[in-house]
C-alpha cells in the first residue's frame, strides 16, 4: 500500500456549504405560504467529500425510507480506493472512522418505504457495491488544474442517474475547488493519480432534501430538465456503479441503487 502521497499544498478540512444565512433563509420562509407536510419532506440523501491529497471526490445517492441511514458526518474518514476503470471511475473499497469501522444504523420498521422488511440489525461499510457504497473520480483537468468547474464537470460525466439535477445544486453552491483547494494548471508537477489500494482522508457532509417534487414535476408534463431529474427510485448497492455505458457518460455511476 503507497503511503499518503504529499504534494506542495495544505490538507485542509472541506468547507460545509452554506445555502444562505439562517436569518435571510427564516424571512423567506415567513413570506412565503406554509406548504404542505408533504412538501416539506425530505426523500433523498446526498453525501459528497472531497480527498484534497489525492483529488478525489467520492459521492452517493441513498433514499431516505432505505433500510439503512447512511449518513456520513462523524468527522473525517480513512478510505481505502479501488482499481480506477477506464472511464475514470473510483470505488471506495473500504472506510475508517478512528474506531476502525464504519457502520450505518438500520431504520426502525415506519421509517422504511412500503413492502420492505426492518434488516434487524446495523450493517458495516463493506465497498463500493455494498449498502452506502461510494465511488467517484479524480478532479484534475489535462494539465493538472483543480477548480470549482471541474468538480462540476466530473460530477455530471459520471452521474447521470435518477436525482441528478435535484443535488447537483448542492455542489455548485459549495466551495468545492475554490480557496486552497485549488490548484493552477502545472502548478503540482508531482502529483500522482490514485492507484488501487491507495488510501486517503474524506470529510463528507451528508445533505437532506426533497427529490420527490422534480418528479412530480416531470410527470405532470413540466419542464424536464437537468433541474428536476427526480429522487433514486430506491437505495442499496448500485448495480452498475463505476460501469458508465460509454466514457463520460453514465447510466448511474457513483451513487446507490438496488
């Protein structure tokens, strides 16, 4: 296993993304009429993290009446990468807490979307293809830059799956790329891509939200676009992860689907 690799910048913590200040955010709501619990609801569970070391940033789609609450905030984690394919993609094949383990609590039995059965127990982060799995790619341009454009660039040639245009927003309104996360073109000549079993350190942040209404959307005939691509028709292990149908383009690449 290579050791971290340390090129001429700061390892520095990912910066939680901030979607206005609480006040302007609570006089908006006011102003607004009082929607429906429904409305309100949040479906869809969206955890990004950013491992500055060896630029990778690895994501997943869970909903949130899945057996398992795969949230991702107890600080930073240890991952441990597979083999990159050819389109770019890169599993997490294992995650660390301090402890050692990271594990996801099941959700009790009314939380759980219907026809499904309570697992019984909690489950460990066991790969890419497991429950909570994560995969994601390299954020570097042809000479090497890192920027908040190129986040974006390589999350949506990677993930095009259900809910798509629904989180996406997210990581544009995040400081992803931006601050000593970025770096000029030729400006770490000696950075090395991630090989398989290469490990490295992600703080996640883990974002509720409702996807339900972009399908809504789109069923009742409006517009269909790229913001409103609507919720993961479910979670567990994605079926072809890291497996895009062509190169820069997915099916439903780093995410979690059954």
């Amino acid at each position: 296993m290579r050791k971290l690799k340390r090129p001429g910048i700061g390892v520095v913590v990912l910066i939680g993304l901030l979607v206005g200040s609480g006040v302007a955010w609570a006089s908006e709501v006011a102003a607004e009429p009082e929607e429906t619990d429904a409305e309100q609801t949040p479906n869809t569970l969206f955890n990004f993290g950013y491992d500055i070391i060896n630029r990778v940033l690895a994501w997943n789609l869970t909903a949130l009446d899945w057996l398992y609450d795969c949230s991702l905030e107890n600080g930073p984690l240890t991952a441990t990468y597979g083999e990159p394919t050819d389109e770019g993609v890169i599993p997490v094949n294992n995650l660390q807490d301090e402890a050692g383990v990271v594990s996801f609590p099941d959700r009790p039995e009314e939380e759980l979307a219907e026809g499904l059965e309570p697992a019984g127990a909690p489950v460990v982060y066991n790969g890419a293809d497991g429950e909570c799995g994560l995969s994601g790619g390299e954020v570097s341009g042809p000479e090497g830059q890192v920027n908040h454009g190129m986040f974006m660039r390589l999350f949506n040639s990677l993930y095009d799956g259900a809910g798509r245009g629904c989180v996406v927003r997210y990581l544009a309104q995040s400081d992803l790329g931006k601050g000593e996360q970025q770096v000029k073109a030729g400006e770490d000549p000696d950075f090395e891509s991630v090989l398989a079993d290469d490990t490295g350190v992600i703080d996640f942040t883990s974002i509720e939200t409702d996807c339900e209404k972009a399908d809504k959307a789109t069923d009742n005939g409006e517009d269909g676009n790229d913001e409103a691509n609507g919720r993961p028709d479910h979670a567990g292990k994605p079926d072809n992860a890291g497996e895009p149908d062509s190169p820069g383009k997915s099916g439903s690449a780093p995410g979690h689907n059954n």
